[in-house]
C-alpha cells in the first residue's frame, strides 16, 4: 500500500518562505490528484491546493493563498511540493498531504502532516 510522508514545515517568521514535500512510498502516479490540506487548532480542515497527475494540470488554490503559495509535482521523486511564500500567522496550522487513488474505489489516503508555525 502507498504512503504518503510530508516533510518541510517548521518555524518561520511572517513574510518568510518554506517549502513542504509529499513523497509518496511507492509511484505517485498510483493517485490521479494529490491535495494540500491545512488544519488550525480548533477549526475545521481547508483544502489549501491541488493538482492532477501525472501532467500537473488542473491546478487549484484555495482564494487565501493565491499569489503566494504554489503547488507543483517531481513524478519521477514521486512528489508534490508546496511552496509558501509571503506566510503570514494565519497560516500556522498543521498541513496534510492527500491523494485519491486513480483505480476504483478510488480510495483516499493520507500522510500524517507537518506542522507550520508563522510567528515572530
């Protein structure tokens, strides 16, 4: 079974930049849309960005960081990349990596995320 296991947050002053990675254990192209999630403490998860594989089309970002966040793919690192620039406090949370799996019952799967915190 794939897995998948993110890693770059940590702590950043508001403005800095971080980058976070979602590698999956085996092929990525096992999933026909990796996502970017977020998870504050005491609200409700948001989807942050999507992207379809393998061509790295259909790219969607939710409204509070376009302009500043970008998502992108490595299939052959069998990964999806979030880049964060221009982070601000509201930003802290904890960010999960989803995928949706490309064969029926096209099943989701989860990493276990990485924590963002945006302070001075």
């Amino acid at each position: 079974q794939v897995q998948l296991v993110e890693s770059g947050g940590g702590l950043v002053q508001p403005g800095g930049s971080l980058r976070l990675s979602c590698t999956a254990s085996g092929n990525i192209l096992h999933f026909n849309t990796v996502a970017w999630y977020r998870q504050a403490p005491g609200k409700e998860r948001e989807l942050v960005a999507t992207i379809s594989l393998p061509s790295g089309g259909a790219i969607q970002y939710a409204d509070f960081v376009k302009g500043r966040f970008s998502i992108t793919r490595d299939n052959a690192k069998n990964t999806v990349y979030l880049q964060m620039n221009r982070l601000k406090p509201e930003d802290t949370a904890v960010y999960l990596c989803n995928g949706r799996a490309r064969c029926l019952p096209r099943a989701n799967y989860w990493g276990q995320g990485t924590q963002v915190t945006v302070s001075s």
